[in-house]
C-alpha cells in the first residue's frame, strides 16, 4: 500500500465514525477528513464500500453503540477479504 492510499484509507474511516456517530453534514465531514468537496467523498465512499454515504446512514445508524462496534468489525474484515 503506498502513501497516498494509506491516506485515503485513513481519511475514508475517518469519514466513515463521522457519517455514523455527528449530526454533521457530508459537506463537513468532507472539509474535516481532508476531502476536497462532499462530492469527492461521497465517490471515493461508494467505491470503496458499495453503497452510498446516504445509503450507509440509513442501514446502520439505528444500531446501538455495540451493534456498531459488531457491525464495523465484520465490515472491516469483509473488505480485508474481498480486496
């Protein structure tokens, strides 16, 4: 992995608690994570994840803090294996 893509990985999880667990708006989370525009985080986002930022919020927000924790662990190791 070079760098760069160590970068968006990090800015992209970043971006990813902040989606999940602040009231801020995609713009925000954008300027916050390194992101030139909500547009580009929300293309890198859908590529990188199969679904959308809006997408996303809607599927795993109304879990609890633990169902998160749960949800975000096997999300992480299904995009490890499916890499």
């Amino acid at each position: 992995m070079t760098v760069a893509n160590f970068l968006h990985h990090v800015r992209l999880e970043r971006a990813k608690t902040a989606i999940l667990f602040t009231d801020k708006s995609l713009s925000e989370i954008a300027k916050d994570c390194g992101f030139y525009d909500k547009s580009r985080l929300h293309h890198a986002f859908t590529d990188k994840f199969g679904m959308t930022t809006t997408e996303f919020k809607e599927k795993v927000r109304p879990l609890t803090i633990e169902e998160h924790i749960a949800f975000l662990r096997r999300w992480e190791w299904l995009t490890k294996n499916n890499q």
